[in-house]
C-alpha cells in the first residue's frame, strides 16, 4: 500500500520543511510555492477548485484555492491538545502552515491563542513560540501542556490533597454539581488560589487546575456536572435548572480526584513521541502575554516569522459567558476581561485593521500571516472579502486565500451556497506576506 501523501510531507526533515517560501518564494506564472502546491494539491480526493477572491472595495483579488487540505483520515493531533474550548480549530490547521512557511526555531506567534492550538503544534514541529489573549484564562489552559509533568507526579500530588472545603458551598453552584462534589471542587479551588497567591504554585498545580477547568461541566459521566453543554460552553445557572427540569436529572455523585486522573492520563498518553521531545525542548521557552491584540509593545519589531491565527468572530461566540465558571474557578473577573464581541461589520473591520497594522510591526520582512476567519452568518458575509482590505491597508502583500473543504451537503457550499446547516461550516484561511 502507498503511503498517503500528506503522512509522508510530515516526515519530511525539518531542513526540507518551511521551503515553500524561501527567498522571495515565488513560483512559476507568478506564483508562490505555497500556491502551486495548492493548485496540484489532490491528497485526500479531486483536484483543488481554482477560483479568485475579491477584496470588498474592488482593490485587489486573489487566487482562492478550496480543497481539503487537512482531514481526519490524516494523523491525529497530538493528545495534549484535547481539551475543550468554543471556535478552537483542529492542530492540522497550524500545522499545514507551520511546517510549510517556516523552519525549526523560527519564532510562531498567535495574538489570539484562545487554548493555543497554534503555539502548542508549533512548540512541538520546533518552533519557539509566543502567545497574546486578552483573556488570562487561555494561559492557565496552555502553559502546563507546552511542560507536562509525569503521571505518576499528579497521581502523587492528587493523592495527597485534601478535598474537604471549609468554606460555604456558592448555592447556585448546586444545579450544576452534587453537594460532594461541589465540596472538592471548592477545596481545590482554594488549595490552588492559596498556592497562587503564596507564589508555591508549582507544574503539577497548574496542570490539576487545567484538567480540573475542562472537568467541570460536560454532558457525560466524565465531568464533574450533571448532564450539561459540551464543556467548551458554561450555560448559566437558570439555563441549566430548565435542563435539570426537562431531563429530571438531579446532580450525582462525581469522584474529582479520579476524573482529574483519567483525563490526565488521556492527555499524557503519547509522552514517549519525538514531537514531545521537541516540546520538552521549545515550551519552556514559551512567552505569554495578556493584552489587546492591536497593542503588544513588549513583543521587539521583526521578530516573528510566521503567525498563525483566528480572531474573535464577528457577532457569534460569547466568549465571557461560554467561560464564567472556569472564571470563577481560577478567581479570575470575568466582567473585567475586555474580549471583543463586535455586532457590526464595520466595526469588525475597523478592530482587525488596527490588529493588522501591529502584525504588520511584529513581522520580519518575508514573514507570513496566516488568518483563518471561518464562516459566518451562514456564509451570507464573506470575511475573507474584508480580511484582505485589513491586511492591505497594514502594508501586507495579499498572496491567497485558502478554503478547507468538510463534508458538506454540496461542494459549492463552500462558496457561500446554503447547507442545511448552521454555524462555522469551513476554514477560510487568509493569506499575507510582509514584503
């Protein structure tokens, strides 16, 4: 049997990734590299559709290459990137570009990073990466994944804990969890906060923290909740007593250290791989930081060489609400984090021009900015259409734009041709280079 395609590009060695854009990394007609690879691009099935993609003010079109480019028949992500969290895309996406615009050690950064699919992907190809989130939560989610710890050291840690709150049970909390569990949850809520603000907060705490914040509510026996919104949504506690009282569910009984463990264990599963060597090379040099996209001063000019991103929709995940108990979890205001929720097109447009003149600032000549915009509004509004009027107005080169195809009723849903179904239906992934 041959090998697939897209397994062997994977194995390709880093010298021979990142290659489709050296020098001024065009191609023949014209083109860049990347583009004629997407052009002949037949790895999963037929031929790519080859259309063009107009900017919204006329100014500049661009060859538009929809195909799928990265499936499920190809190799899993990596288990450590299995937690939950609303609008996240697959490890595939960052790795498609990843191993093609940029080389082992090059600096891939994602001033969005919401759970950091990007920098955790990129960590493990060999890249030193950096990550920006207005929202302090998406650090807490990461950081212990770029440097786990050994099973047996959780299993040590959570063995010892004490999970007996000695604090009042938050009330409303009892439509969500059985008064047990809620008492752990509470007890290692305030071990870890004690621990934080002792500065003894160590690798272990933060992850049992992590794996505790995507244990809390879920719609199977694995959470700590009763059945509930898949764990990437909290609903609010009204919500949840009209779900309670339409299934007649009553919260039972969770094991917390156990659950901790058995997720743990899931995550840590693949330890032994070379990309976990790689890992255990680049994430303890990962940077964090917590500021508005359009406004990072501590990141030095030219210093990244690829970025790979998704920004906050226009007008379609709540953010702040999907993520209120994690909040409170970790002690975090969730009132106080100022995550961008934009209804109007124009002020979408108007927020992500001025995050793409920072881009622009951050990027080293010849740099990439990979912007992946998805669909929304059932494709009635085309963002890639305004991406490119953002990128452009930041000084950026408009190279393509590349649609990933999934299994749709119709392949033209693709290009905005309804599906029967609602919601983000493909990756529309804008593509820019700093000249």
């Amino acid at each position: 049997m041959s090998e697939d395609p897209a397994e062997a590009r994977a194995k390709l060695p880093e010298g021979q990734q990142g290659e489709l854009f050296q020098s001024a990394g065009v191609g023949n007609r014209g083109r860049s590299k990347l583009a004629d690879e997407l052009a002949r691009f037949r790895d999963f099935g037929g031929p790519s559709h080859i259309f063009r993609s107009m900017s919204q003010d006329g100014r500049r079109s661009v060859e538009t290459f929809a195909n799928e480019f990265w499936t499920s028949k190809q190799r899993a992500g990596d288990s450590l990137h299995e937690l939950s969290y609303r609008a996240c895309f697959k490890p595939q996406l960052p790795r498609f570009f990843v191993q093609r615009l940029s080389r082992e050690g090059d600096r891939v950064y994602d001033p969005f990073m919401g759970r950091g699919t990007t920098l955790l992907e990129a960590a493990l190809l060999g890249r030193n990466v950096l990550g920006n989130d207005i929202n302090p939560l998406s650090q807490v989610m990461l950081q212990p994944r770029m440097c786990p710890p050994a099973l047996a050291e959780v299993r040590d840690r959570l063995a010892v804990l004490d999970l007996q709150a000695s604090e009042e049970l938050p009330e409303d909390l009892l439509t969500f969890f059985h008064p047990d569990t809620l008492n752990g949850i509470c007890a290692l809520r305030s071990y870890l906060r004690a621990r934080e603000s002792a500065g003894e907060l160590d690798a272990c705490d933060r992850w049992i923290r992590m794996v505790a914040l995507n244990r809390l509510t879920g719609h199977s026996p694995g959470f700590f909740s009763v059945y509930t919104m898949p764990p990437n949504q909290a609903v609010s506690v009204a919500a949840q007593r009209k779900i309670n009282a339409r299934r007649e569910q009553v919260p039972e009984v969770r094991d917390v250290k156990a659950l901790i463990l058995r997720k743990s264990r899931s995550l840590l599963a693949r330890g032994e791989s070379q990309e976990r060597a790689r890992l255990a090379e680049f994430g303890p040099a990962a940077r964090y930081s917590a500021q508005p996209a359009e406004a990072t001063p501590d990141i030095p000019d030219e210093s990244v060489q690829l970025i790979v991103t998704s920004p906050p929709f226009l007008d379609v995940v709540q953010y702040r609400e999907d993520n209120w108990l994690r909040c409170w979890f970790c002690g975090i205001d969730v009132d106080a984090v100022d995550v961008t929720i934009l209804r109007k097109l124009e002020e979408w447009q108007a927020a992500m021009t001025r995050v793409f003149v920072e881009l622009c600032r951050l990027l080293a000549p010849g740099g990439h900015v990979a912007f992946e915009v998805g669909e929304v509004r059932a494709g009635k509004i085309k963002l890639e259409e305004v991406v490119l009027c953002c990128g452009l107005d930041a000084g950026l080169e408009a190279e393509l734009v590349l649609i990933n195809e999934q299994e749709f009723t119709k392949t033209a849903n693709c290009w905005g041709v309804s599906n029967n179904k609602k919601g983000t239906n493909s990756n529309r992934v804008v593509l820019f280079r700093k000249p």
